[in-house]
C-alpha cells in the first residue's frame, strides 16, 4: 500500500419505512422481510473474502426493529400470511391479490430466471388491468397458484444463498408443479436468513472490517421536526403548511431513541450517523454534538451551498476536488459529504453494464481522483447510498459487480477502502465550516417531503394531532400516552411524504397513505377521543404534475434525427425515468423506458427511449403528444411509418381539428421532436400541461406518466443567468 492512497468509503443505508399496521399489528408491505432475505445478509458477507475492503453501514433503528419482530416474535405480513395458505382454500379476493401483487419483482432479474413463473406472467397478461383480474382467475389452477406462492418467495432469496442451500438449490431447478410441503420448508429457509442478519454484522463490526451507523430511530427529516420554516432558505417561494412545526424535542427525541436501541443491539454507543435523507442544518448539527455523535454525512450540494462555491461545471465535471474530498467539521461534528454521481453511477446506471466494465470504470474513476488531488495531502471519497434498493436492477443481485469491484479495490495500492471513523480519527477531522445550508441529498432543499398541497395537508394532520395529544397529557398526567407517543414518532418518518406530492410513485402508494393516517388516528384512540372525520380520507391526489428526475438546468438545442447524436445534446435537459418493469417501484412493463424533454427561447424539445427497439413495435402503434394547458393540442406520430411525420390537432367544440403537418420529428433509435412554443399558444411563463399517449389503433395502451402530466413553464430570455445565483 502506498503512503499516501485515496480514501474511500462506503457507506450503504439500510432502511425500510415501519410497515405495520398499527390497528390490526399486521405488516401491510413485506419488504423488511423480502429485503431481509435478499439484500441485507448478502451485502456484509461478501466482505469476508475481502478483508482489505472496509465499509460503513448504516442501520435505520426501525428497521432493526421490524427485523427482530419477525426473527424473534413470529411478525406476519399480509403477503406471509397469503404465501402460508393452502393454495387449494385461496379466497376469490385471495387469487386476486396474488395475481396483482406476487409479481413485483425485477421481471428481467428475478422473474425471467424462472421460465415458469415468466409463463405464468404473460398468462395473466404484463399489463396489469385491474378490471381483468377476475376473469385471468379462472384460467389459473390451483397448480399455478401454488407455484406462484412459491415462485414470488423464492425469487427474493439471494441467488448466493439460492445456490449454496441444497434445497433452495433443488427448489430453483424443478421450476414448477411445487408442493405445499415445499413451500412451508422455503418459509422456513425465510426465516432462518432473517435471524442471522443481525448476529452478522455484530461480527463483522467486531473485527472492525465494518463499522456501524445509526439514524433517528423513525427516519425523520430532523430540520422540519425542529422548524418546517427552514425550508424557506434553500426554498424562498415555497408554500408552507397551514401551521409552522415547530418541536426540536422530538428531533431530540428520534436521536436519542435510535442511539439507545443501537447500544440495546450491539453494546455500544455509535459514533457516525446518516441523518435521514442525509439532511441536516445548523440546529440539528448542535443536538448531534450534544448526544456525542462525532460524525455524519450528507450531500455534496449541501457543501457547495455551505460554502458559496460550485463544485462542478454545467456538464457535471467536477472543478473542486480538493474541496469535496475532505471532511469539515461543525459545532466539532465532523461531516463528510457523498460525490454524488459516483454514488448514482452504482445506483443507477451500473446495472446495465457488464459487471467487469462497471467496477473497472469506478476504479479507473476513483484512480483519476487521486491524481487530480495534492499527493502529499489525504482525501476521502465518500460514496453514500441505498443499501438495498439498486441490486435487483443488477444481474445476480450485484454480486459480479461486487467480486470485480472488491478485488480490484484490494490489488490498487493507491486506493484504500476505510471506515469513517478510521479516517476522521487517524487522518483528519476536518477544518471548520462557518455556515451549514441546510437542506438533504436531493436538489439541497426538502422539497420532496414539504411544499406539495399533499405533503403540506400531511404536516397539518400531524400537527393538530401532535398538539392534541400534548394537551391530553397535561390535562391527565396519569394516564400513560407512551403508545400514542410512538404512533406520533412514527408519522414524523420522512417515507409517508416520500409518497405524498408529485415526485414519486409506487404501486403501493394507498398502503403509504393509510398507514400515515392510521397512525394518526391510533394516537386519538389510544385516548379515548373520537378520530377526525379528515383522517378518514385518502391525502392522496389523483390530478397533478408529475416531477422528472433531473430538471431543466439550460437552454438545449438537439439534432432532430432519431440517434442520440451526443451525450451532452440532452444533458442540460430533464429526464424523467418511467420504466415500468415491475419492481416494487413499478406497476406494469412499458415500451417507453425514458422521456427527456427541454427548452431554448422559440422551442420546446421532446425526446423519448424505448424499452425494445421501434423496428418491433406494432405496425399500428402511434405516439401522442397531448397538452392539456395552456390549450388542448395533439400531435400524433405514427411509429413504424417512414420517414417519420405528425400532425398537429387542435381542440375546438369537444372535436379535434386537424391543424397542420409537423416535420420536425425523427424515428430511429430514439423519438425525438422539436415543437415551436407558439404551436402551442404558449407564451412565456407559461405552464404546460403535457402527457404522452400509446396507442394501438382507437385504444389507449399507456400512458406517461401514468397519472398527472409534466410540467414545463415556458423560458424567458435570461432563463440560463438565473439558473446559477
């Protein structure tokens, strides 16, 4: 090793939102322990063949939980419940579920695995259509239900313990006509991953080739807990809720509960933590100081706000790595702060690499940092990410992109994989920062979890509840609140509003609303006090705009040819990913995987990727490109047809008028169109409402996004200078 490597370290989250019904003590989602089975034991024992390789992982106190009530207490999810029935006694409502639910996995990774279960896919039919269900019930025997139970449990088992258990081995390779005794054992095979999750990284930790972080105990966003007017630095015009949230002691009070049920677990006392969301400000930072945390993590955009100095140039190079490869410190908490696209590069867009490519290409990454730095000074590159949700998007759960991965970090002697603590108290603790911007790993700002009239309504609830149940506990001081305290903790969880507004979607969407109110409504019956009639009503909105992935950050003006001419043609553009392959973030598969869109002065610029290549579309599949503000107009482009062209509809009367033909189109590779702001009578400042239509023939097959629309406000001149200060 030589005397003066690059630090890296890895820190991966581990965190499920608690999903149990606080009614009826049942789990309404089972990711805790799907997860459990596939991802988290998997991640730490891949490390033991690599002992130069040190890593960080962070452990979210309620998932701790969740692991141990189903590893020790028997707990029962609705899916367990359904998998352990006899398939022959399954309720007409029971089939149903399965078939709208025993599919979401990563169909190519984890359900074309298994040439059955794909069959059995395709005969229910890939796009989900709930009105159909019923009637795709009567063409499933008993035989394929019971396959499918097993099927669906057996595919979220990592392919490791798959392959190294004779009889998750044996079950793998029969691929069908399974046996109810067969699936009790794979049951049980669940079961016994779960258990030994936690006895693991105990010992790993042990050996210090791991160490272990914590976060607030229900994964709150900290700055809002302590005061949701926060949001108005890094947000001057964002709509705030009814009521300002204003209880710093209970941002104490989630720190203070998750570092006791860590020392609980593993007997000692934390030293790093991975702040919800990574997000932080100054007030948050000095109640860590005072709990004696040394050292947490965020984004590096929190830095570059901290500090006034962008980090990187408009086409994402960085300019400062001198600056983001070090730790600060504040109020004598050393913080580190995540490079943000080595971390998506892992999260993202390694997946569809040849594993040996990916780790190659991050090392050959991580070795150019290393010469763009001072030699005789030390740097740490911190790549912070989730710890569970990337891997079913890779072949064999990761574990090639990991094994190239670890090997070359441990033959590089340049490069040197450590803890956090190891290098802030061996290395550096950091120079001081003057100022924290406060804001989370997403955009700088809390923008995700406050703002929307969903999540504003959503912090209005909790509000009225949480000063309610402060009253009571004056009023009756001997009555024991303990459990509605809990409901209340639980609702401040940073998921719920994940879900509410217009950034993300999820199939299980209602699930996340009705737990967030059912937590509520606990906290008035845990009092005897009649629940609001509000809360009995969804929070959820069906009609609104849909947030894309990446934003606008610049004028565009992209070849119109149907290849991707340049990388950078798009870059300044916005992305937003609506790949619906049915992981558990999707609903059905898709034949579009992304649409890009962005601006100059005169034009708006649509661009759309398939999922399979267009020469296999349908010779009668057509696109549409609908606005619905500021008028209804319709631009239709018949896929197949070439060369390609479109014509542009107005609507007048409830009847659409054929308004001209539209030649700035291109079909190749890719779709790609280019639309005059003034064809859309839209002026600047401007919103427009835009959604694109897949249709067969009269009969709409998709839609993107699947509800809502996109909006693009229309550009002013100086646009670009007001992107940047």
């Amino acid at each position: 090793m030589t005397d003066n490597p690059l630090h890296i370290s890895f820190v991966w989250h581990m965190h499920q939102p608690f999903y149990k019904d606080p009614m009826s003590g049942f789990y309404r989602l089972p990711w805790v322990r799907l997860h459990g089975t596939k991802d988290y034991l998997d991640m730490v024992e891949i490390l033991k063949d690599f002992p130069l390789v040190k890593q960080n992982f962070n452990l979210v106190p309620s998932l701790l939980e969740q692991l141990i009530d189903y590893s020790e207490n028997n707990a029962r999810d609705v899916y367990l419940e359904i998998s352990r029935k006899k398939a022959s006694d399954l309720t007409e409502d029971e089939r149903l579920f399965i078939l709208e639910n025993f599919f979401l996995a990563h169909w190519d990774n984890m359900i074309k695995p298994f040439p059955r279960y794909y069959e059995l896919l395709v005969k229910r039919g890939t796009r989900l259509i709930k009105s159909d269900l019923l009637r795709a019930t009567k063409y499933f025997t008993d035989g394929d239900f019971l396959d499918l139970q097993v099927f669906f449990n057996l595919c979220w088992i990592d392919p490791l313990f798959r392959n190294n258990d004779p009889f998750l081995k044996s079950l793998s390779e029969k691929m069908q006509h399974y046996t109810e005794e067969e699936k009790d054992i794979l049951l049980t095979k669940q079961l016994e991953i779960l258990k030994k999750i936690i006895p693991t990284y105990k010992e790993m930790a042990s050996t210090g080739q791991i160490e272990l972080s914590f976060t607030p105990f229900y994964h709150p966003i900290l700055p809002l807990l302590c005061n949701t007017d926060i949001s108005r630095v890094a947000m001057p015009d964002v709509r705030l809720p009814r009521q300002r949230f204003l209880h710093p002691e209970d941002a104490d009070r989630q720190i203070d509960m998750g570092m006791r049920y860590f020392e609980k677990i593993f007997d000692y006392r934390p030293s790093g933590m991975w702040p919800s969301e990574g997000s932080v400000s100054e007030e948050v930072l000095r109640l860590v100081a005072r709990h004696g945390i040394k050292w947490v993590a965020t984004d590096e955009g929190v830095l570059s706000n901290s500090i006034k100095k962008r980090l990187r140039d408009h086409a994402g190079n960085l300019t400062e790595p001198n600056l983001l490869y070090k730790p600060f410190r504040f109020e004598d908490v050393s913080i580190v702060f995540r490079d943000h696209t080595l971390s998506d590069l892992i999260g993202f867009v390694y997946s569809q690499w040849d594993p040996k490519s990916a780790a190659r290409d991050l090392i050959d990454r991580l070795l150019n940092i290393r010469n763009s730095v001072p030699v005789h000074s030390p740097h740490l590159v911190s790549i912070i990410l989730d710890g569970e949700n990337a891997w079913e998007h890779y072949k064999n759960d990761g574990r090639d992109f990991f094994l190239y991965l670890y090997e070359g970090l441990s033959r590089e002697e340049g490069l040197k994989a450590v803890t956090v603590s190891e290098f802030i108290n061996t290395v550096s603790r950091g120079e001081s920062l003057e100022y924290l911007h406060p804001g989370s790993w997403i955009n700088s700002n809390y923008g995700i979890w406050i703002g929307h009239e969903e999540d504003n309504l959503s912090w209005d609830y909790l509000t009225e509840t949480r000063e309610m149940l402060e009253h009571f506990q004056r009023e009756h001081p001997e009555i024991s609140t303990e459990n509605a305290w809990k409901s209340i903790y639980v609702a401040e969880g940073s998921d719920w509003n994940w879900w509410y507004g217009d950034e993300h979607t999820t199939e299980t969407q209602e699930d996340f609303d009705e737990l967030f109110r059912l937590n509520l409504m606990k906290v008035y019956k845990e009092i005897g006090k009649d629940v609001p009639a509000q809360l009995f009503v969804p929070i959820l909105r069906y009609d609104r705009g849909i947030a894309p992935t990446l934003t606008i950050r610049g004028f565009i003006m992209p070849t119109i040819d149907g290849i991707v001419t340049s990388y950078y043609e798009w870059y300044q553009g916005a992305q937003l990913d609506v790949k619906k392959s049915g992981g558990s973030m999707h609903k059905s598969e898709s034949l579009i995987s992304m649409i890009y869109f962005g601006f100059n002065k005169d034009n708006l610029f649509l661009r759309i990727d398939p999922k399979i290549p267009f020469d296999d579309f349908q010779e009668d599949i057509e696109f549409s490109i609908i606005t619905s503000k500021p008028a209804d107009i319709k631009i239709t482009c018949p896929v197949r047809r070439q060369p390609a062209k479109g014509k542009m509809f107005e609507k007048v009367n409830e009847d659409w008028i054929e308004v001209k033909d539209v030649s700035e189109v291109a079909i190749q590779d890719i779709f790609e169109i280019g639309i005059p702001f003034s064809d859309l009578k839209a002026k600047e400042k401007d919103d427009i409402n835009v959604f694109i239509s897949i249709r067969k023939g009269p009969e709409e097959i998709e839609r993107c996004p699947w509800r809502g629309h996109i909006i693009i406000n229309v550009p002013t001149e100086n646009f670009e200078a007001m992107m940047w200060y």
